[in-house]
C-alpha cells in the first residue's frame, strides 16, 4: 500500500468540507489551557507502558521511588 502524498497545511482532505466546521480552524486553540493547568504529557518506552498500563500505576510506582528516596536521604543524614 502506497503513502499518499500529504497536502499543504491549509488544505483538508476530500471527504471533509468547510461546512462541516461551522466554528472554523483555529490552530493551537487549547494550547493556553495545556499551559494554565499544568498539564504534562510523557511518552513511555513501549516496555514500560505495558508493565504501567494506567497513569495511576505510572504515579503510584513513581510516588513510591519518591518516598525510598526521602527515607534514604533521612537515614544518611543521622
């Protein structure tokens, strides 16, 4: 199977039509509320989000390296 040859950006596919987007393009629309809450997208090695399938997984591992972390640092200094 042949790629197909991409258009311009400012181009939409055959089977789209401008009507069918009465409120228009606008590029970028929630990149201000990606950046106002704090949100953070990570990409994981495949081998790593299959043993992490879920973000409460993923923050449960890191939440428990975090406190090793502290008790390690804790116990050096006494």
């Amino acid at each position: 199977m042949r790629k197909s040859k991409r258009s311009s950006g400012n181009e939409l596919r055959r089977e789209y039509r401008r009507s069918d987007f009465p409120k228009g393009f606008v590029r970028g629309r929630y990149a201000s509320r990606m950046q106002s809450e704090g949100s953070n997208v990570v990409v994981l090695d495949p081998e790593i989000a299959h043993a992490f399938p879920t973000s409460e997984a993923v923050n449960e591992a890191l939440g428990s390296i975090l406190k090793a972390a502290k008790n390690a640092r804790v116990s050096k200094r006494r």
